[in-house]
C-alpha cells in the first residue's frame, strides 16, 4: 500500500458523538467532518454501533496521523456542540465518543468510512489492486471463511467499500456476485427490511 498510513503505528484516535441514528446519517457526518475540519490525508475515520443504558445509535472516530493535527482537529471539535474524546479529555456528553475512540484505538471494531486509498475503489478492481492500493489488511468471504481470493479476482465495488477493523486488522466481508467476481458484503442503500409490506 502506498500513501501516508502506517499500520503499525499508534494513532491519536477522537470519538465524536452528533447524536447521529444510523450508519447512514454517521457516514455523512464523516464526509462533513472531513471537510470543515479539514481533515489530513492519512486519517481513518469510522462508525461504531452505540449500545448503553443512555445511547443508542452510531459515533464515528477519527485516526488522525499524528499528535499535532489531533490537537489541531480537537480544538475545533471543543469549539462546536458535538461530543468528543480524546484521550482522558471530554468535550460534552462523551459516552459514546469514548466508547467510539477506545474501540478504533484497539482496533477492535470500527467500520471504515474514510482511510488511504478509498478514493481507488471505484466501479471494479482485482483483490491485488485492492490489498496494495488501500490500507485493507485482509479479506474474508461470508460463507467461506478460509478461502483466499485469487489476485485477480475481480471485486464489483459498487463505490461503497466499507472494511471493519477486526483483531487489530482492516477486514474487508466479499461475497460471491455474478460471473466469478466478488462484491462488498454490505451494500450502498440497503432495502429495509419491511419495504414492500408497507
């Protein structure tokens, strides 16, 4: 992979809370904190599913690449009515945010939104391409756990390519689609459940 992310490294991590419900409205949120506080290259950012006795919802996280635009990022993060994390520091009601920040900062859950080499995967590419282009670690395919895809297998990405940090490492779910290719487990806009009941 090239770019500026270091996988091994340890990253500042803030978890940001917006009050946010779904996956959906927690993706946005990322696409808009990106922007207005200008996120550097090299940033991870993800949602997390928020379960307490207080919260029920989504946060995301951010990895920023180093201390000094972490600080950069949470003096503008404490200027605003979100809730934040960063290390021992809160900024409002941080339940969520901390949970966020402490679960990408093990790298333990976490689905990736934002991270380096997002910007490539669009419309179809081979699993080489994805695993040398993008900070992905690894990928499994639902229903056959130890199968390894071939390196040129292509992946229809549907421009909606969302890894999940599992044990430490960017886990990318692929099912089996149409003519021997694979596809990204979870879809861009989902069906509800319910949609044709109504």
């Amino acid at each position: 992979m090239s770019g500026t992310y270091d996988p091994s490294g340890v990253h500042p991590v803030i978890g940001v809370d917006a009050g946010t419900a779904t996956l959906r409205e927690a993706d946005h949120l990322i696409r808009d904190l990106r922007t207005t506080l200008a996120l550097p290259p090299g940033t991870v950012a993800c949602t997390h599913l928020i379960r307490t006795d207080t919260r029920r919802g989504t946060a995301v996280s951010l990895a920023l690449p180093e201390r000094v635009s972490a600080e950069r990022v949470w003096q503008q993060l404490t200027a605003t009515e979100l809730s934040a994390a960063l290390d021992d520091r809160r900024h409002g009601p941080s339940e969520a945010a901390a949970l966020a920040a402490a679960e990408h900062a093990a790298r333990r859950s976490g689905r990736a939104v934002l991270y380096a080499g997002v910007e490539r995967l669009t419309g179809t590419v081979t699993v080489a391409d994805l695993l040398e282009s993008t900070a992905i670690d690894q990928l499994t395919v639902v229903g056959a756990p130890s199968t390894t895809p071939a390196p040129t297998t292509p992946i229809l990405t549907q421009d909606h390519v969302r890894p999940e940090w599992r044990a430490g490492r960017l886990t990318l779910a692929l099912v089996p689609a149409v003519g021997n290719t694979l596809a990204p487990f979870e879809v861009p806009n989902p069906t509800p459940c319910c949609a044709d009941h109504v």
